[in-house]
C-alpha cells in the first residue's frame, strides 16, 4: 500500500498542510480503517487554537505535528494477524477514547475515564483527517449499516450528547435548558426530546442555529443578545426555574447564566471546552440545593447505542461536506460560528 493523504498541523494557529504520509501497517490487534468521514469537533478548533480556556493544549500531553479527527467513519481496510471478530470491507465507527485497558474504568467499559489518561485518535494519536487511520483494537470499532457521514459524529458529538442528557436525570415532562445548539447541542435536543420526553429550551447567539432547534421541535428558543435568560426562563416557568440545565459551551458566562436558572433542587451538566476561570458564590449550592457535574464524551456502550439510534432513525444529524483539501476554510468558518450542525471532511 502506498502512502496516505492527509491534513497535517504543524503548530497551533497554521494552516493545514495536504502531506503524504507513510500508511501503517497493521500488526497483532491493530486495524487499518479506510475513512470514509471525519466529524470537525469544537475540541479540533481548540487544539488548533492551542488552548482549552487558560490550559494549554501541551499541557494535555499534545504534540505537533499531528493529524486530526477523532470522530471517524469508515471501512475495515487491513487487520493484524491476531484481530477476529471483524472482516475487511465492513462499515465501522471508530471508538476514539482509547485508555490502557486496565484501570476500573476501562474494565467497566469506561475508556474516556481511564485514571491513567486517555490517548484519543486524533489527539494525542494520528486521527481521522486522512486516507486511514489505525486502530489498535478490534473492539474499538462498532459496526452499523448506516450512513457513514451521519454515523460519524456519534464517535464524539453522540455519545457527548448522550452522556451529558443521560446525567441530568431527565423525566417525562422537566424542562432542561440547552445552551449551545450546534453540533452537540441539536443532538442533546432530540435526545431530551425523544428519549426522555422533556420540554427543551434551545438558548444560542445563533439565529441559524436557533431555526435549526425550531425544527426539531424545541418548545422555546432564547437569543442572550436579544433577551436576558433569566427573565426568559420565569417567565416560562412561572418563576419556578428549569429542572436542569446542558452547557455546551462551558463559558464563565453561560456558566452563570445557567446557574441563575436552575430551579432548587436542579442540576447543571457541564460539556464545553469553552472556558474561563468563574466566580462561584458557594452558599447558594446548599441553600439551593444545586448539584454541578462534568461530562467528558461518553463510553463505548453510548457508541453502540448512539449508533443503533441512528441506524433506526430516531436521530438525526444535521451535516455540512467537505473534501479534505477544503479543511482550512472549513476551520475559518467554525471559528466564525457559521457551520450549521456538524461539518464532515471527506478524505
């Protein structure tokens, strides 16, 4: 096999440089994907940036260059020798959470917990935004008859999605406030919606991000450039407050704005990357009974799942293509916030 095309990194802030790259060969456990989509993920657009917040993405064990793309769809192209279970030409997601395999956590299935780090695709591994991609385990890969285009994103975007929903503990009728409506949020959305049976409030600065929550039959949407959340939620709630509330931005701002309209007893789900450092006024957690959580990603159970719902079609999957050569203006637009649900570069 010849070498691969890919988009390389060569420092945060760059543009992306077309390379050939030496293709690996697969060997013992490991298998060579051919990618057929790869998801553009807000953690992308920070590593490109070189920073979650004030953590520098080297502090994270990032290295340049690198390939990206850790939400990735593909074919079984080559196997190692000692692989079963999996045929070349079969249509795979690719689990990008990859942990040593040995902690509590990945034991139980819990690979993105790994007490010992995980080691993504596409992160702090060569990903997705290439010809092939290695995957050092069979079990990291999820067959599924569907779209691959559409499948794609469940790698990161879905289960992120599925897991973040999943924590606010969700029941026939609560209200949850989802902040952030792109390509996380509109799946949250349906999710909360289908799943679970909640009343959605849709909160972005987006108005095209707003009309795409409209049709997936959000029950009220918020612009904070137009309308103070706050004042918007009692009103909707009858000054009661929402039953919980998803961030996936994960600002200093929506932070608090999302704390302000927590109901006593609510819960905050925290996704986004977004960050800053935030002022916390602690009395108002007891004496509200607030509860806080972080959610990182989701296990490769929530792939297996997301997976089916997409195959089934009970979720879906707003998505923009691009081929490979286009991955600089793609990245020029999802920093101006003018990608409408999830971009996938097809190499």
């Amino acid at each position: 096999m010849s070498g691969l095309k890919a988009a390389v990194l060569r420092k945060p802030m760059d543009r992306f440089y077309i390379e050939d790259v030496e293709t690996p060969r697969p060997r013992g456990s490991e298998v060579l994907v051919r990618v057929r989509a790869s998801g553009v993920c807000h953690t992308d657009l920070h590593i490109w940036e070189g920073h979650y917040g004030p953590i520098r993405v080297e502090e994270r064990g990032i290295r340049f260059p690198l390939i990206m793309g850790h939400e990735i769809a593909g074919e079984v192209a080559e196997v190692g020798d000692q692989v079963e279970g999996v045929s070349k030409g079969e249509k795979v997601v690719v689990y990008p959470w990859i942990g040593d395999g040995m902690c509590k956590a990945c034991l139980t299935g819990n690979e993105n917990l790994c007490v010992r780090g995980t080691k993504p695709l596409g992160i702090l591994r060569p990903g997705g935004y290439a010809e092939y991609v290695l995957v050092p385990n069979p079990r990291y890969l999820v067959k599924t008859n569907a779209d691959l285009v559409k499948s794609a994103p469940m790698a990161c975007a879905g289960i992120t999605a599925y897991n973040a929903v999943k924590k606010a503990e969700l029941s026939p009728g609560d209200i949850v406030m989802i902040i952030g409506v792109g390509g996380l949020g509109h799946i949250a959305v349906q999710i909360a919606r289908r799943l679970y049976g909640a009343q959605v409030i849709a909160v972005d600065i987006r108005d095209e991000a707003l009309k795409l929550a409209e049709t997936l039959g959000v029950d009220h949407v918020i612009n904070p450039a137009k309308a103070d959340i706050q004042d918007e939620v009692k009103e909707l709630t009858s000054g009661v407050g929402v039953d919980a509330a998803i961030d996936f931005v994960g600002a200093a701002d929506t932070f608090s704005k999302a704390i302000s309209a927590l109901k006593r007893g609510g819960r905050l789900v925290v996704v986004g990357l977004g960050g800053d450092y935030t002022n916390l006024v602690l009395p108002l957690l007891p004496l509200r009974s607030i509860e806080i959580l972080g959610s990182y990603v989701g296990s490769l159970r929530d792939l297996v799942e997301m997976t089916r719902l997409i195959e089934k079609g009970i979720i879906s999957v707003e998505t923009e293509i691009r081929i490979l050569e286009e991955i600089d203006s793609v990245f020029e637009r999802f920093r101006k916030g003018l990608i409408r649900g999830r971009a996938i570069i097809t190499p």
